[in-house]
C-alpha cells in the first residue's frame, strides 16, 4: 500500500517539493508507521486496497513553528471521492490526536473557503501563500 500512496502524494503534491520523486515519498512514509505516537498515518481501506490515507504530523509549515500538530496529507483516490471517506479520515484523526492528548490541531487547505474542514467544525486563522500557494490556515479544538 505504501507505493501507492506514495505515488498519490508525488503527484498531488510533488511539484512543491524539489527533487521530489515516488520513492523519495515513499521513504517519507516509513516514517508515519507508527501507531501510538507521531508522526502516524490513517489509512481508510476497502478489503486489501488503500481508498484514502490522512496524517497526523508535527509542524507541518515552517512559517508556524509555535502550531506543533497538523492534520496533513489528506486524499482519497478519485474513486473514492463524494463517498465521505475524506471526512471519516478527518474525524478519526481527531479521535487519535485526542487519545495521544493532543487537544488542538492544524492544517492547510488549498480550498479557500474552508471546504470539507468547515464543515467537519475547523475554524480558519488565515490565509497565506507558502511554497507558492495559496492556503487557508485551520485550526481545530479536539475534545471528547
């Protein structure tokens, strides 16, 4: 399953990175095999195939070094897509985050208006351009 998410974050996101490439992502992705601290990845599986993949990371922009936990690396495979797997990923995340006690979290959304995040309760704090796009900033209080 690593290849193909991998594969996944390279073309999604791989023109942001320089000298980026499938296996550079994939040696990225050995580090989130955790399952008890962070950095850990949240895959949402239908039998033995990947549908989607969410992360739970520290300090994800380099212009926030005060945010420590970020919600990242959120996708789900076009034929996944509209079936709310995106939002199971993201609540899941949170239930995680909140059993490692993490009480806030962060991420960054090309979506402008907030999106999916909105609607799952995300509160935006700005908006910037890093690595020469254009974000919205989020953030999230996680309680039980």
């Amino acid at each position: 399953m690593k290849p193909v998410v991998a594969r996944w974050y390279f073309e999604e996101w791989g023109r942001l990175r320089e000298g980026a490439s499938v296996a550079s992502f994939e040696d990225t992705l050995n580090d989130y095999l955790n399952r008890d601290c962070l950095p850990l990845i949240i895959m949402a599986l239908d039998g033995d195939k990947v549908m989607g993949v969410a992360q739970l990371r520290y300090h994800e922009m380099s212009i926030y070094p005060e945010k420590e936990h970020w919600l990242g690396g959120v996708y789900v495979d076009a034929e996944h897509r509209g079936k709310n797997v995106a939002s199971a990923l993201v609540k899941k995340i949170e239930q995680v985050a909140l059993s490692l006690r993490v009480s806030e979290l962060h991420l960054q959304t090309e979506s402008l208006s907030g999106g999916l995040y909105a609607r799952l309760g995300w509160q935006p704090v700005e908006q910037v351009t890093y690595r020469g796009v254009d974000v919205l900033v989020m953030t999230k209080r996680i309680e039980a």
